[in-house]
C-alpha cells in the first residue's frame, strides 16, 4: 500500500483529536483512503497531555512542516488569520495540499487561497469549518449538485446554542455557561467570535457561496450576537410557543440574497428547535429535493477531527490524480462564481417579536396598536405582564405578522417616543422556516 504523509500544524483541541482519531481508526480510514496515511510531523508550540505523541516528531516552528519535501498534506489547525494564512500560503508554495478547519481564513481569504491553489493544481479542503461534524460543504458542493438553493438557516455555532439551551432549559446564567463551553473546547480562542456572532457570519459566507456559486465575501453581511439577550425574552419567547435560537440565514430572491446572522425565535414545534447543547443543524431549502435538514455535533474535539479527517481521506484518495478529476473548493470553475447584491437588513421581510415597558392606564394600548396599524404592521398576538407590585408599568410583548424591517423600525421610533412608553424596545426576529 502506498502511503500519503501528513503534517498537522497546532496541537490544540482538535488537532489532538485528530491525531489520537487518526491513530484510533488508522485500519478503516487507510482502507477508505485506499493507502497508508502516516502522520509524519506535528508542529506545535507545545505538547497536549490529551495525546501520545511520543513515536511521532514534534517541531515547535510550523513553517518547517509546510516546508518539508517529505509532507504531501499540510493540516492547518492553529487558526486565526495571520499566522495560519502566511502557513497556508507557505505550504502551497511548496507543493502540499491542504486541510483547514480555520473559517475566518476561509472566509475572509478562501478566494485567493483557492486560486493560488488552483493555479498549482492543489487542493485545499476546509470540511472541518462549518457545523464540526456535519458534513455539510460535501452535502452542499456535491451531494445537492443537481439544485438550485433557495435558502439555507442554520444554527451554526456550538457554543451559543450550548449557552442558548442551557439559559432556556435550566435558567442558568450566560458568563457561567460560557465558562463551561470554554474548558469543553467549544468556544474560539477569543470567545467574542462566538458570542458576537462573528464565527457564525464566517460559516454562513462559506455555506452561500457555495449555496448560490457566489465569491466569498462577508461585505453587506449582517451580524447579530446573542449578549443583548435577556433571559425574560427566552421565558417569553416560550409562553408564546417559540425558542430562541441563533440563526444564520442565506436566502436567494430577485432582488438579491439575504445574508443575516441573528438571535431568531423558531416555533418550538418546529424541527431547528429541538436541537440543543453544542449541536449544530443546517436546513436546506433546494428546489428539486425540497427540505432537507442536516443535524450533528457543531464543535469538540473528535466530531471535528472527523471532519478534518474526511478531508485527508479524501485529498490521499485521489492524491495521484490529475487536478481537473477533482472536486473544485468552491464546487465550480471560481471564473463562473457570480458575485449577488447582498440586500440591506431594512429591506428584508419577516415577522417580529417586541418587548418594552408601557405605563399601566387606559388608552397606552391602542396608541401602539395604532401606531403599527399606521405602519401597516398586523399583530398576530399581544401579551401584557405586570411588573413587580409597586410598579405602574407593565411588560408588553407584541408579536407582529410578515413585515418590512424598514417598517418595524419605523413604528418603534414612534413608539419609544410616547410618553406611556419607558425605555427602548427590544425586538427579535421570528422565522417560521419548515412550518
Ligand atoms: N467555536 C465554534 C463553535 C467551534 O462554537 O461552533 C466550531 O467551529
């Protein structure tokens, strides 16, 4: 049996889980691979107590393993977008083929990797990116060829769904859950990429172009994270038949593509509500096999490796074939990418939850209601809670049916103008997706 040599660059959570899943499974991933795949260097800073690298050479600069005229695949597992572009780079210069999980470098710097790549006839396979696990770029790039997109939404960071569930199902406290998603190797290095949706915004640039053959790009891209959230709303949310997930949504229309990541509330009967902790779920609107929903664990240790895994398989499997046989990064030719107007959040139509404090005497009511009807906005349900006993002002809840953004943001100015109306209003969007 031939054998391919790899060099994984980092050694951190799943960089161990892939030399340990790489050592565990080595009998049905060399028969899958169709050769030996033999680790032959780790680069890395320092070691990993998590596994037993004591028959294999660790060197501490990452550039010697890009480097080494021996190493066919360069797995890039440090992340970020400095360090890990100049290795990326580095290793294309010298004829290796690459595997990553770094979706900010993807994201923000897919276009020129892959061409560079392309021009040497390499491969640079990024599975590991999006949704841990799932293998989500093969479902898009190969497995749904035959579609046209419509729409894509997805929980698509582990960490805010952990902590989103957790809030929801135990009443627990935000910084503590993330704590916990930190030591269980969850979170990104910086845990803001997380929280603030950043890391999600990177996956859903991934996932539409590929969805729609558009260039990456997260211009025009609108972001939303969850620390605004307050735990009343999640209470709320669920009185109303909702759960509040972290949502990113692609979707294509005539007038552009929707690009948005965003606390969303989803019915709770619908299927994306039912997938808690660090899972990750992506549903595909396509217009020849209609819904499809893609679900598994988003982050960890070996549901990434698995992923980094199959990437190796696959770069080793066809390693002696011409570059033409193989599946290009983006699942085209990156000349017939199109580039698509990214519509502005105004524009985009859906429905709304709210949530403000309004002065308890009569008439506060219908001067909201007739404020929304004056925006043409229609209210499907209206709750009023009292605030604790003393206080003259209650908690309205308002959810609204189908509407413009521009328009929701127009009756909210005029709402926070009122007299009866104390502080600002707190809105959230609501996606009814499979119902
Ligand atoms: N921080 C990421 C998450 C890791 O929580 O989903 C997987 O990309």
């Amino acid at each position: 049996m031939r054998s391919v040599q790899v060099g994984i660059c980092g050694l951190g959570t799943v960089g161990a889980g892939v030399f340990n899943l790489l050592t565990r499974n080595s009998q049905p991933i060399n028969a899958r691979a169709n050769c030996a795949i033999n680790v032959l260097q780790v680069g890395a800073r320092r070691d990993n107590p998590n596994c037993d690298t004591a028959d294999t050479e660790i060197i501490r600069d990452i550039f010697d393993v890009a480097k080494n005229p021996q190493v066919d695949i360069v797995v890039e597992l440090i992340g970020g977008t400095t360090v890990a572009y100049d290795l990326v780079m580095t290793a294309l210069d010298h004829g290796k083929h690459v595997v990553t999980a770094n979706k900010a470098l993807i994201a923000e710097h897919g276009m020129e990797i892959f061409a560079v790549a392309a021009s040497k006839g390499l491969v640079v396979a990024y599975e590991a990116a999006v949704a841990g696990g799932i293998p989500i770029i093969k479902a898009l790039r190969e497995g749904l060829a035959a579609n046209r997109i419509n729409w894509l939404a997805g929980i698509i960071n582990g960490t805010t769904n952990f902590i989103l569930s957790e809030m929801d199902s135990k009443g627990r406290d935000f910084e503590d859950v993330l704590v916990e998603a930190q030591q269980k190797g969850y979170a990104e290095a910086d845990p803001t990429f997380d929280v603030e949706g950043i890391d999600a915004a990177h996956k859903l640039v991934i996932l539409a172009s590929l969805a729609f053959g558009m260039p990456l790009s997260l211009e025009g891209l609108f972001t939303d994270g969850i620390t605004n959230l307050e735990p009343q709303d999640v209470a709320y949310a669920r009185e109303l038949g909702y759960v509040v997930k972290h949502l990113g949504i692609a979707r294509s229309s005539d007038q552009g593509v929707e690009l948005r990541v965003h606390p969303t509330l989803v019915p709770e009967k619908s299927l994306i509500a039912a997938v808690n902790d660090v899972s990750n779920a992506v549903m595909i609107d396509a217009d020849a096999v209609g819904t499809t929903l893609f679900y598994g664990p988003g982050a960890g240790s070996e549901p990434t490796a698995s992923a980094v895994i199959a990437d190796i398989v696959d770069v080793a499997r066809t390693i002696d074939a011409e570059a033409d046989a193989r599946v290009p990064a983006l699942g085209c030719d990156l000349s017939l990418l199109q580039p698509r107007p990214i519509m502005d959040i105004e524009d985009i139509e859906t429905s709304f939850y709210m949530r403000f404090s309004a002065l308890d005497k009569p008439g506060v009511l219908s001067d909201i209601t007739k404020i929304m009807a004056d925006s043409s906005i229609s209210i499907e349900a209206i709750i009023q809670r009292e605030h604790p006993v003393g206080e003259d002002y209650v908690n309205v809840i308002i959810l609204t049916n189908v509407t413009k953004e521009k328009l929701l943001d127009g009756a909210v100015e005029h709402i926070e103008q009122l007299e009866t109306v104390r502080g600002s209003i707190h809105f959230i969007r609501v996606e009814h997706l499979d119902q």
